[in-house]
C-alpha cells in the first residue's frame, strides 16, 4: 500500500510553520470578479534547515455578501488532495486561470480583506496561515497602474455589448460598486438603477434601438430580493464596450406567478434503471463528477453540474441558471435521471455517460420532454420513481 506523503491543513498551523521561509512560486486568480465571485491561489515552497516542502493556500472570495469567505490550504504535492480542493472552490465558477505575480498576490488577498472589515465580516479561520499577506509594506511602493492592472486580471475580457450591459445589470442589481464602476467609460456619469437593497437578476432581455441619435439598447430586467420579484426597463448607450450611459426608465412589482411564466422553459429528462448495486454505482458516479455540486434529499441525491465557461451572459437572453450543464439525480429505489434544459443539451449528457464505464451499469428506460421543469417537483414529492410520479400526476389532470 502507497502512503500519501500530505497533510491538509485546517486552520491554527504551528508556529514552526509560520516561521519558515516562503519562497514564491506561482498563482492565479479566476476571471469571474463580474460574476460576483473569485478564487485565487497561491504556491510557495517552505525552507527550513531541515527539509523544504510545498505550501498551498486557496481563497475564495465572494464581493456582494460574505467578502473572503472561505480559506483552505494544503502542505505537500498530492494531486488528488488539491483537485479535491479547487473542485471544491472552482467547480462552478465558469472561468479562466489568470496568472499573477506575488505582488499582485499580497494586494488582491488585502483587497479582499478591505470587504470583510467595511461589511464587519469575520475573516475565515486560518489566519495565522495567511497573516504575512496582509502585510503593507508588501504592497506600499504599487503604483495605481500595477494595482488596477491586478484587479483587471479578475475580470474576463468584454467581447461584446450584450456581454457588457448584461454584466452591468448583474453587478448594479447586486449593489456591487466595485464591479460595475470597471464596465463604465471614464468620465461618465451613470445614474443609479438599483433599489434600496441588493437584488439578484434572474432573467434579461436585450433589443437593438435605432433613431437619429443612433444605436442603443432596451433591456427588460426580471430581478427577485426578499422574495419579491420586479421587472425594470433600462436604456443603455455603449461605446467601445463600455457603458456611456444608462437610464431607468420604469420599474413595477410583478407576481410570482408572473415571474414563473417568464422564467419557465422546457426540460428533458432521460430515466436509466441502474443494474447492479446502486452503493458501486454511486462510487463510479462520484469519480465522474468530482466537479458538480451534490445535495441530498430524502429520496435521493441531486448532482449539479455547471458549465466550464460563463458564455452565458454574452447573449441578447441572459438567464441566470444558463451556467448549469446538467441535472443527474440517482433516487433511492435505483434509478438514475439526467436533465438538461435543450435538446442538444441532454443528448450531450447521453453522450458523456455512454462514452464512460457509467454505461454499463444502466439501461435507459424512459425519455422525456417538458414544456416546464419537472425535476425539482419529483425531487420535493414522496416518489422514489419517477414513472409512478408521472401517473400520479396524469390521475390528477384527469381527475
């Protein structure tokens, strides 16, 4: 038997640790600051007069509530230790490694922490790990370029206006400053379209204008806080990707019921019956996707999985669950279901799974199409199968 020569550490590291000398070697930050959320990622090595060994430290930080919510950190070079990490932090953040220097490293983790004490947050345990990144001195000879040249390097390039002003909405709907200030062409002044309090933008419609003044945008903005849902008609003038100006033109509470029939759309679920023994399957299954996101419920266990880009947001139709790739909920009678909100969306799961060892534990039974999801209702019911689900359901509308 192998012995993995790692440690992962929690918090509250030694003493001795602390003291030894931390040599740079890499990190990278994620380019998903406009989506609200960053990780960024940091490796050293540790010197002493006894051995030198490998120090990864990982934070995540999320700019609209929790700032630096969450530290993890690892001592050695266990792969599959520190995929278990960034899976963990990265798995649905939809972006790209960017590189960075270690002075750009000390700032952005001090710039995180900026958020935590303006919203009075606790930092994440461990801070006797990361305590020597927030020193000042570190970061006091940065010119404003090298500073705002780090923080760009969170942001992914705008390609495109329905990328920018879909981005915009996100970031102003959330009441995140920082992040919407980046989209604004310098020297304009843009009026404040958000409410009272941070709302989250569920859904957005963009259409082309066109008059004497030229091109514009008209955007219908479907947003939710406090369980309440709000529809806001937006005005937008763009140039070079960036937003020149921005008005609101009207705003109005709408009912829940209204907001469903905006954001609903069709499902696609394929049912498998699972062969053999449902705990191997569930063994395979976990290997396979190590990057979804798993809840449990009372019948079963639902795996999220998000896409690998944030391709999303540059469309003239923003919604917001448009990241999720696929559903795949094994129940605990023995069935396996997958959703996907397309077509070409859940014949690529169908894919994905006959092309791995997944396949020979099941046989598909059933597949259907949905003009509202269903999933999540089977999930919530008493069902362990989902076809008795489903003639439950036809007993009712025939009753």
């Amino acid at each position: 038997m192998t012995q993995r020569n790692f440690k992962i550490i929690k918090g509250g590291i030694s003493a001795t640790i602390q003291n030894k000398k931390k040599t740079f070697i890499s990190a990278f930050v994620t380019d998903t600051r406009l989506m609200g959320v960053v990780v960024l990622y940091i490796h050293w090595e540790l010197d002493d007069d006894n051995y030198s060994s490998n120090f990864h430290q990982f934070f995540y930080f999320d700019a609209e509530e929790y700032g630096l919510e969450s530290y993890k950190s690892h001592i050695g070079d266990d792969p599959g230790a520190l995929s278990i990490i960034e899976q963990a932090l990265l798995g649905g953040l939809g972006g790209q490694k960017v590189e960075i220097t270690e002075k750009e490293s000390y700032f952005l983790v001090s710039h995180f922490t900026e958020t935590n004490k303006r919203l009075s947050l606790n930092l994440p345990e461990g801070k006797v790990e990361y305590e020597f990144l927030l020193d000042k001195k570190e970061t006091e000879n940065m010119s404003r370029k090298e500073k705002m040249t780090a923080l760009s390097k969170m942001c992914t390039p705008i390609i495109s206006d329905y990328q920018l002003i879909n981005y915009f909405l996100m970031r102003s709907f959330a009441k995140d400053k920082d992040g919407f200030t980046s989209l604004i062409e310098e020297n304009s002044k843009i009026s404040d379209i958000s409410q009272l309090i941070p709302a989250t933008l569920c859904k957005n419609t963009i259409d082309e204008f066109i008059d004497e003044k030229g091109l514009s945008y008209i955007c219908e903005s479907l947003i939710e806080f406090e369980k309440k849902y709000m529809l806001v008609i937006t005005e937008f003038i763009t140039s070079n990707y960036k937003i020149v100006s921005v008005n609101k033109k009207s705003s109005f509470y709408i009912s829940s019921a209204e907001a469903a029939m905006m954001l609903n759309r069709a499902e696609f679920i394929t049912v498998y019956e699972i062969l053999n023994d449902v705990d191997e399957f569930e063994m395979q299954f976990n290997a396979f996707s190590t990057a979804s996101l798993q809840t449990i419920h009372e019948n079963g266990k639902l795996s999220l999985q998000f896409k690998k880009n944030n391709n999303h947001v540059n469309k003239k139709i923003f919604r917001l669950n448009d990241d999720i790739h696929g559903l795949y909920y094994i129940t605990n009678l023995g069935q396996f279901l997958i959703a996907a909100y397309s077509l070409p969306a859940i014949q690529e799961l169908e894919r994905e799974l006959k092309n791995n060892t997944l396949d020979q534990f099941l046989i598909p039974s059933a597949k259907y199409e949905f003009k509202e999801p269903i999933l999540y209702e089977f999930i919530q019911s008493d069902f362990d199968d989902f076809i008795d689900f489903l003639d439950s359901l036809s007993n009712d509308f025939n009753d």
